[in-house]
C-alpha cells in the first residue's frame, strides 16, 4: 500500500514573502496537531496494519521531510537532529538510504511520543528561522517557497491519513472506542433527490496546467476524446447500499469481478469495512464518534473499488473514468454536482498510468514519483478528513482494488445508449 | 489467471454455406490435434502452475464448449456425453453451474486420456451431423454458424496456450525435454537495424466494427485522441535485454515499478523465465526445443509486464498504449512496423478494461465477459504460438503484470519532448 | 512429511545362499507390480499433495535404491542405468547429492512410464546377476545379503505408501473412482464386544534385540518402566466414533488438545478424511473400491493422532504409549488382543524418540536415519496396506499430528485408577 | 504459542495465617511492578509478535485471574471491575468465554495504562479486603489459599515472560534500546571447566510429591527406569557455541534435524537469535543492558529446541531427558552440578506427555491443563528471569521446538558407550 505520492512543483512562480509563508507554514503543522489532540501516546504508537502507520510516525515523518528536502539542502552546518531519524523516518524514497520496515511501525516505541513532539517542535523552529532568514531575493527564495509548499502538501495528505489510520486501529478494538469524546448528533437531513447530468462527446483537456502547484502525476494538462455520458448528481448513500446487501449483492458473483468476488470469498465478507450488523441492534456504523446507527442519508463510506463495481453493475451503471470525473466537475458551476470534494473520495474506472509526456524528475525527491503506476485505481474528489484547500479537481488519488480504509465511495456514472 | 475470453458475436451476419462451416470446423480441430501429437498420456495429464492447465483439460474443454454451447441447445433429445464432464470441463462460467477446483486439473487421471480423445471424437460427429442436417434457411442457421465461429476463434486460444502450457510444464523437469524431437537448425539472421516510426497527435479510431467476427472486448468501435508519438519497427531483442541484466537491470530499484520491484525480490529474479546461466555454457534459453544456445538476435518472449516496463525505462523509452499500437498498425502497410503478430505478444501500458458503451451479452456466454477487466494488462499482436489467422488488430489479449510464461514481448514506443 | 524411514541391519548374520536371496527379491519385486496393475499410466504419474508421490516415483525410487546402494558399489564397472536418475529418484539422502523438489514429483512426465518398468526390469537384472555370481563365502556376500534385506524392507513400506498414496489421488476425483474394478462385497460381521486387558506395573524390555533385520529405530533392546495399565481388545469402528462425531465431537475444544483445536477450525474439518455425508445417502466412506455406505462394524481408518486424542477423551480413555503397546502385544498370546497388524496402525501417546544407547550409522545410509526425531508420533501395528510378513511387534512407524491419509486408527488404553 | 500454563493446586493444606498470605501477595505483586518500572506506557502496550504479550496486557491478565478465580467466586456481591475486561485479558480459558485475539493484544490502546494500573490496584484491595475479612477457621480459608497461591505462582510466570517479552520488543527497534538504562559492567569470570557427573541405570522416582504447591503437570510422583548416563557439570558457553557457528555448524545439515534443518533454511538463520555480527564489531550480543560486545564464558542463551540438539549432535553429545535431568539434579548435593536453576532454561530431549496417572481438572481452571501437551519440548531449571522461590526441579517449562525468545540454552548429556 502506498503512502501518499510525493510529487514535484513543476514551474516555479517567484517565491511569496517569507511572513505569508511563515503563516502558512504554522497554520498546516498546527493543524496536524489538532487532529492528533484527543489521542494518547499509547494511541499514537500502534500500528493496526501494515496499510496504515502509527500517527506517531506521521508526525516524525512529515517532520523528517522538511528536515531532509529543505534543512539539510539549505541550513548551513547542518547537523541532523537525529542520526537514526533519517532510516526510521523515511518512507520509500530509497535515493535518501535504507529505510525501517514498514510492517514494524508499531514497535516503535522509542522515540517516545515526547520525543517525537520535541523533534516537531525542532523543525519547525529550524525551518523558521531559516525561512526568517530569507531575502526574498535570494537565489534560493524560490526553490525553497516551493519545497515548503511542497512539504505542506504532503503534510496535508498525512493529515487524511491520521484520520483514516485512527478510525482502523480504533475499529480494531473490542471495546469499540470513540475518536471524538463526544458522540455525534447530527440530525440527518434527507439526500437529495439523485439527478443525472449528461455531457456531450469531445475532446476536453484534463490535469493541471502547473501554474500553481501540483503534484507531478496531476500534469502534463492533455487532451482526452470522451464519448457521451452522465454523472450522478450526487454519492451513493448507505441506505441505497443497504439495498444492494440485502438484495444478495455479496452472494451473487454476477456482480462482481472475477477477482473481487474471489476477495470476497476468500474474506467471507458481507458488508463494508466498518459496518456493523447483530439482529438486536440493526444495522450500526463504527466512525470516529464510535457506533452509531447507521445513517441511511448519509454518503456510503469504506468500500473497495470491487464493491464500488459491483455495486454500479447491481445498480445498472458504471463508474465514471478519470477524464469524464474531471471534464464534469470543471464545467459544473456548483449546482449539478455535489459532495465532489467534501465527503468521500470516488472510485473512478480509471487505473493510475501516467498522463501522456509524464516524465519524472531528478533527484529523490521525484525519483519514484511513478512508481506506483501499476495495479491501482484512481479516486478523485475529497473525503470528510481531507484538510480544507487541500482538494482541487485534477487532484489523482489512488489505492489498490481492494483498499476499503480510506474514506472511499462511490458516484455513478453511465454512457449513452448504443446507437446513440 | 484466466484462461481466454470468451466474448460474443455481435452483428450476426447470414450463416455461410454447410459445407464451408464444415471443412473450417475440421481445420480447426485437426490443427489441435497436430499440436498435441509429440505428447504422451503423462504429458497431458500433468499441471505444471495453477496457471495453466493440462493439455487434456484443453482437449475436454474445447468440446465441452460446443457441447454445452450448440449440441445441448441445438440438437433433439439432447444426451451429455458423459454427465460429469460438464463440470470438469467448465472453465469459469458460473452461469453453467459447479467447476472444478483450477488448481486440481492435474488430478483428474480419470477420465484417461483415451477417454477424452473418444470425447473429441463423439462431439465432432454430433456437430457435423447438425452442420450437415441444416438448410442454410433454417431459423437456427445463422446462430449455430455463430456460435461455431466462436467456439472455433475459442479453440485457437486454446491452441495457443496448450504450447505454451507445455512450454512450461518442460521446463519443470530436471531432464529439460524437449517437445520437438528434433533441435532447432535455425540459421539466425541479423536482427533489422531498429528504427522509430512517428505518429501525429489526433483523433484515432480503434477497435472492432463488428462486421466480421470478433470477440465483444474489441468493440464498440470508438474514438480516442492521441497525442504525438514513436513506434519501434521491431521487437526488442535477447541481445538487447541481456545488456540490461548485465547492467544489473535487477538489482537497481530506479528502473522498477514499486510493485514490480518487490517481485523481483519476492522471488530472486534474475533473467526472463526460461533463461538459463551458467559459467561454462554461458547464456542458454530453453524453448520448445529444449535448451539451446541464446540467439542475440533473436526477440525476447517470456518477460512479465514489470520487466518489460523495466526494460522500456532502463532504454529511455516506454511501453505503447493500446490506442497508439492499433492506430499505428492499422495506419502502417506493412514497411515500417515488423513482428507485429508472428513473433512475441506485445505488452502494452494499458490496464484492460472495457471500451466507452461496452455492455455484457446475455446468458451464460456473455455472463463473464468482462469480468476479468481489473489488475490486468493489454497485450497486442501475436505470436508464434498464435494459430494462422487467429490475430488482428483489434485482438485484446490480456494478462497480470506478473505473468511470464505466456511468448510475451516488448515493442518500445517514446513521446514527443514536452513542448515539442 | 517423511517417507519411510531406511534403517541400519544391525548385527550382521551370515549371508543365505544366492538361491533364497533371489527368490525373496524377485517374490517381494513382483508384489510392488502387482499393486500397480490396476493402474493408468496417467495414474502413476500424478501427486495429489506434497506429503505423497507419484507411483511411478515409488517404482523408481526403489529401484534406485538398488542400484545406488548395492550395484553401484559391488558391480564391477558400474554405470548408471540413466545418469539423471541419481538425482530424480533421491528421495532425502543427502549424502548421496542434490535431491529433485518433492512438491514437483508430479511433473516428471518424462522419463515415461514405460522408461521407468524398464529401469526396474534392467536394476532387477543387474542384481539377480550380481546376486548368481556370488559365492557364499565371498568377503561382500554378507554384506550385500543384507543391504539386499534392507532394500526389500524399504520396498515393503513403499507398497504400503502406494496404496496410500493411490488412495488420496482417487479421492480428490470428483468422479471419485475406485482402485479395485469390483466393488466390496463384505458381509460384515459384527465387531467383537470390546474388553480391558489389564497389565501390572513393572519393568519391561522393549526394543528390538538385533538379531534378525529390523530398522535401527528399532534398537538397542533396552528396559523401562511402565505402570498399571489397561489395553482395549480391539480398534474403535467406524460407529463408535460416528457416535462422536454426532454428539458433536468436532465442536466441543473441551475434547481436543489447543492445537488440534486450531487444525480443526482452520480446515474446517467435521469428519475422518474419507467420510462423506449427505441428508440422502447417510454417511458414506471412500475407500479402494471406490464410495460405499459407511459399515459400522468396520475400524476406523484416516483419523489424525489429534483426532484420535480426542476421541480418547471423550471416551473417558487415553492413547497407550510405545512402551505399553508393545509389552502388552509381545505378551498376549493372541487370545485377548486382535487387530494388532492387520487393520490399522494404532497411533501411540509417544513422540518419535530415540531410544536410549540410540547411535546413527556411519555413511549415507545411516546419515539420517534419526533426522526424523522431532514432532512426530509413534504409530504401532500395521495396516490392510502392509504387505505380509512385513510388520512386527517391535516396529515404529511415524508420522506428524495432522497426518489422515495412512491407514491410521486407535486402540484405546487406560491407567490405573489413582491411589489404585 | 502457549501463555504460561495455568495448573492445579492438588492435595488442600490448610491455610496459613491471613497475614502471612497478604505478605507473600504484596511482595509477588510488586515484584511485577518493580520489572515494569523501567518502561513507557507505549513500551508497554506493543506487540513485536504474537509469541509475546504487552506488558499492559500481562499486568492486566494476572490481575484478571485474581478477580475470575476468587473475587467472583468469593466476594459478596461480586461486581466486575469493567465488564469487557473479562473478555480482554482472557487468555486461552474457553471455559471463562470468549477471547481476544492473541495476535491484535498490541492493539488495545484503550484501556490505557494508566486504567491497567488502576485495575491492578482495585483488584489488589479487594483481594486484601477479601483476605482480612477471613477467619483461618472459615470454610473457604484454605481454597481461598490455595487459589492464592496458584495465582502468584502464575503471577511470577508471568513476571518471567515480561522480561522475555520487552527484550523481544526492543530487539526489533533499529535504535536497540537497553531496558536497564546502565550498561551492564560485568567483569566476567572465567566459566568453569567443563566435567561430566555420571548416574547409574536404575528405577528413579520423578514429579512432585503434590504435598505442597505445584502445578498438576509436575505430578503423579512415579517410576520411571533410566539407563546409565551423564551430565555436563555447567552450561553450554557463549564460546563453545560460537566455535559451532564458526566450524560452518549452520550450513552443514548432518548436523540437524530433518525439520530444524528446514527451519534454518527457510529463515535464513545463521546464528542465536541476539546475536550480532559485522566484520568491524565482531560479535555482540542484544540483551537487556543493549547492544554488547560477545561475552565468550557467559552461556549461551536464546536458542531453539533445534539449535540445542544441532550443538549437541556436533559435540558429540546429546540433550538429557526429563527423567535424567529431573533424578540427576535431585541427588546432587549442589556441588557437581551448577547453574541449574539461575542462568538458563535447559532443553531436554522429552516431548511434553502428560506423567502417568495424569488427569485433568474440573472446572475452567482445570479445563485445559493439558491441552498443550503435543509438538512441544520440555525445559527444566530456570533462568536469570525467573522470580527467586519460582523454581523446583519438579518444575516443567515447554515452549515448541523453535521458540527463541526464552532464557533457554544447553546443558549436555552423554549415554554409556553401548555394551557398558
């Protein structure tokens, strides 16, 4: 399982005045520490599966990026932290060293939680200063704007990943706990009535011109033929799911791929990943406020790219591709599509391959920008934990079919009858 | 893995005269039998990877495919040849009822292989009796001619993997025997000079119009926009490939997908699947010919989609899409682009999936068509395997990027410079 | 899983004449064809699980033996009947050199059936010619008298194997045929009433006193202590641990010790490994005649030593250790204990130990003659499979826990009463 | 992997004063705390694998099984600490219900630790309250002591694992941690000289008496006949052990087991567990004090039944039985035989059986006394971890032949030349 994909800026703007980035700066670190508040240390250091990490080690390794991309490159005399931190804490960049196994996070109980806090606590006030110390005209300004925005970026999509990992190692637990202290009462208002929004055959352009910043894989922007096809106004919710399941949808192998339908014998599995059902109590969902009743106008959440399949195949749909997703979403003015980028990331079709003219960039930093270009599905759009300016429509996330801990669901879509 | 596709006939045309559909009939079932006459009992009993099957299995299967398809439905007071065979021999159709256990198909001894050639036999006579009882007027006539030119175009799949199945199972054994009794003389010539073929950026039409036959993964025929691109005239060679093992094309992780890059170690990899080193002979390559010397000039065959997205990134290039290589073989009379379907499959970057306003067929035949559309690539062409008149261009085959013992090759394709 | 195990002749007797020695080898040969006469070449060639072989393999493994423990070192000018053999047909010495993949047995479709009649039918000639030339007074006659003896003790046990190993091949056809072309006709007759006899406590001798052949495992003849005991008269049947399985036997862990329990819910398992049940046709049992209604009367056979642990559990019993099995059978006069080599092996509370004053033989015959020692558990007796003359009252067959597909059953036993 | 075995005490003294049992109470439980001291709360609540426990979780289990054993049993209106705790800190009793799953204890971040302790000390209080509340004349005085009892011998089990457990943990950190947070500055003496003490064959008598505590599988008290042996006078050192490493006593399968044979390759082992190598340090050795340079007069600790029975087969020697050890260190005035109870477990070549007469107990506590007793090895003696006042020569430790993480290392054993 990939962690997130860490991608270059491509053209470099002039770098932004060191107080606008100082504040964005604070703002995001600051931001990842409010998520991992309610948690303990204990919390923080399991490891629930190999797919996940302990938030401990989200913290030391966004930290570890900017020590290495930024502090090492540019502070002078630089003395590492910690010389042990540059293999624990790295990911997968094999340029910069061996790396720790990813398997064993968890054991890794020294560091301590204070210690790692105090790494944090080091970095920022080392990239600070060295960021305070900057001349706007300086021949470095903009390398460095664009590696912290970078870094920023990519501190962001650990900020989702903090979230998801949570939510599993908690639903590991028997006593089933609750992230948030509070339990949620939200008086589910009715989902909107389902539309479909059709779209005429043409060439349109899709990915990022690279103006601003992107991630490497959301570029070079293209041109894609698609043929006529509609987009659901809206996600699936899980009380239209319900009615898959309970329609014998996970004991008919006609809805499935052949090889999710494999997945879900080998597993025995019934219903998605966090859903809970006993004869007493119904229908439960467990999520960050622990085990509520599942809410059937609420978006459907934690399901594979095989459920999502075989759901839009129960449902006489499909999923959308990539090129239809982001077409539609930057025509819509608002009004036709909703929840795109707020409540869950959306399967596409589409398998993650790089754009025509991809090519990745030198150095660690880009050396393994595509590597995972093989065997995994792209989702578009936003979840409920991705931070807020942080999603944008040729944004490309992407898992492997059977990935269900994301906050992962499903938008239809369906082409043009034949002869159309 | 899955065995071929079966996939439908769509536009049925008026069935062709008795006597034609006949004598393609026997030409078909006879060329099976051809490839199956070096081979003892033992040999086509045994299976040698869950991959592949037995070669008895072929032999059963492709009978059981006309029984179960046009004897069960078309002939009066149908009686199975034998009731259990429709569950031995059923491959993957679930709409048919039980299967036997894929991985236990080297097990069944029993029925022995007189028995299954005495199935061949029976099944043949009864389908030329139909044949022969047709007027071509009859309501029936143009579907059973139908589905007897799927179950032939099903047939020459199998013929093809019955080679390379046995390939395999050979290689198994310490004896390293060979499946011609006589050795390959071949004078090797020099490989051409290898040259880039470019393509304009434009609206492109590929797949199948489904006039003739082809099989539903091809169609619906459809545009899709390509941006400027090479084609290599030929094949990548044994000479080349081996430039990039002895340039430690394994051990360097850059070159590799993440994925493929854990194969490699997962399973000590070290050369293409039937190369064979050692210091006193050198470079050897087993083939249906036993183990003989390696010819350089030779193409490459049994590489996985890793390898060869290894190859193409060690070499500067990439792997084609499946919209370039149709559009550019179909564009292409013949001058420029050699090997194209007599030598080695192509892998392509394309993940298989199904084409804009694809939809399955009814019924057991079509139950499954695209079902296998997930965590596979494309490969386009053909091979050496590939009986006379099977390929075209429009032909999807299709494998998991890790699969090798099909004659799976490589043609290189490149980009335009970006900007260009 | 271990083949049988090749034992040391201990003391070393003079050597019979030629004439005897002939006749024994070539009675004892012609039983291994007789066995395999009702079987296919394809028959001979598959391998249904790991922890059984080919029969084909069997024939030349013994064969082998021969050759490469007496004719390789007596016959003048030796030459390998096929050089590749050595390796083919090893089956663990690895003293003798490399060993072909034991999970690939079954791929060896070449050297043919045919080939390998003839490499027994040319190893038979070589030794009855070696064995005619001798003279009862040369300095090797004794010594190949006995590796003679060995190799037909080592031919004896692969009788065994290849009805056991037949047997599981036929099971895992869904045809499920049988070995025998008539089914069994036998009017069973009720099981004897089932009586204690009662041993005292004391020291006795056990072990094999070396004199006569036996397997080094056998020896040294030595003493232990065994306290009170009682022996069961004869073997549980088939409906006495049906009365188990009913009274839901495989569900209750009270019964089982933790890690049979683990075996059971991990395979799922409800039954011995040939029984089959439906609601229409009852409890039915495979067996060499092929599938027939459970006969009640009839021993057990196919249980695991967790199985039949816990069987003695819940018959208020225990399994008898090697010590009290063999004392109590060398002291019955036959009259009060039946069924001791003609039914099943009798698996025994003991772990495959060695005994005390146990020393492995020089060279690679007695290389590893103690490597088994560890995890494995005693089964005493013999079975329907062991050829005549073979078993004895001394003799330590062995297996792992899990082992089903020997001929494997129980005699119960039980202690004294405590304070008795 | 077993958790320390949970057995009965047999023959009821009666109680002792209640303040001579609150004593002995106090004492054991803060012997626990003391062996925690040292740790974080995240080192406490990891798993490196699923042989080991968190720490957390064995102070929480050993404090269950005073509240299920006696508090529920004992105290008036018995009210459960926390009502899922009965399920979470079970460990294999299914009589008690159901269990958490082994392999997920190092999930469990909530409880916290901080909630444990609180467990710990409610649970203490009420088994204080319990006990001052008691006459020594009261019916259930002496079942009550007797629980006591079994729960602080369980408790110092317990406090053994704890240590084995942590060094586990903190071996897998790249970072190789001390739990003792100052180096261990032993000046080593030199180990003593190696002798062998000689016993005579006879009738021994082994187990416990059963007068006093101990567990029920140290019991009946019985015959058993050992022949003539001897025993080393000292464990196995560092250096000896090394000398087999170096003499290639990894790469030599004469040496071995078939089954520790497999293990070896299979892991790719090449020395004890902790132990360290690379051509700058040379040998060290991970232990509680941290990384350390090889102390060659040390023992040897940390390896497996199959190392221990490898070393000795290239000694020469072989591991003693149970009966030997048992009988030899119960005649021995202390002055032939030394470190048997405070340096490491010692493997014996005895399978782990149940002693003749052996039966089970009523009731959960008894439910499964047995039920480890198949494919694991006995140990005897004790170890630097064991709590003073644990061992007895009664006393039988059993772990499968491949367990490492224990204190376990050699004590070798010679028989008498055969025709002594």
């Amino acid at each position: 399982m990939n962690a997130p994909h860490e991608l270059r800026p491509k053209n470099v703007p002039p770098a932004p005045p060191a107080v606008d980035l100082l504040t964005r700066f604070r703002t995001v670190r600051e931001a990842t520490m409010r998520r991992v508040a309610p948690l303990s240390a204990e919390d923080c250091c399991a490891q629930s599966t190999p797919d996940a990490s302990p938030v401990k080690w989200h913290l030391a390794h966004t930290s570890w990026f900017f020590e290495t991309f930024i502090l090492e490159r540019f502070e002078p005399d630089f003395v590492p932290h910690h010389p042990a931190f540059r293999m624990l804490f790295n990911s997968y960049y094999n340029g910069i060293g061996e790396r720790h196994l990813r398997a064993h996070r968890g054991l890794i109980t020294r560091p301590s939680y204070a210690q790692v806090l105090a790494y944090r606590a080091a970095v920022d006030a080392r990239v600070e200063a060295l960021v305070c110390g900057l001349h706007a005209t300086a021949v470095d300004a903009p390398t460095i704007a664009n590696l912290l925005a970078l870094g920023l970026q990519h501190e962001q999509q650990h900020q989702e990943l903090i979230m998801t990992d949570v939510l599993h190692l908690l639903s590991m637990n028997p006593l089933q706990p609750a992230y948030h202290g509070v339990a949620q009462l939200h008086a589910s208002t009715l989902a909107e009535q389902l539309h479909w929004r059709w779209f005429e055959a043409g060439i349109v352009m899709i990915g990022h011109d690279e103006v601003d910043f992107c991630f490497d894989n959301e570029g070079p922007r293209h041109r894609q033929f698609v043929e006529r096809f509609a987009l659901a106004s809206r996600l699936v919710t899980n009380g239209e799911f319900r009615a898959f399941v309970e329609d014998g949808g996970y004991d008919e192998p006609a809805f499935w791929l052949s090889e999710g339908w494999d997945w879900v014998r080998a597993n025995d599995l019934r219903q998605p990943l966090y859903w809970r059902h006993d004869a007493e109590t119904g229908w439960q969902e467990f999520g960050l406020h622990g085990l509520q009743p599942m809410d059937a106008q609420a978006a459907l959440a934690h399901v594979s790219f095989y459920e999502a399949d075989a759901y839009a195949r129960w449902a006489g749909a499909r999923l959308p591709t990539e090129a239809e997703w982001e077409s539609a979403v930057a025509a819509d003015d608002g009004s036709a599509l909703s929840q795109a980028f707020d409540t869950c990331w959306q399967w596409t079709a589409s398998s993650y391959a790089p754009y025509p003219g991809y090519a990745p960039q030198e150095g660690a930093l880009g050396e393994y920008n595509g590597k995972f270009m093989v065997n995994q599905y792209v989702l578009r759009g936003g979840s409920c934990g991705t931070p807020a300016g942080h999603a944008r429509a040729t944004y490309r996330n992407f898992f492997p079919a059977m990935a269900r801990w994301q906050f992962s669901g499903i938008r239809l879509a369906q082409s043009a009858p034949r002869g159309y």
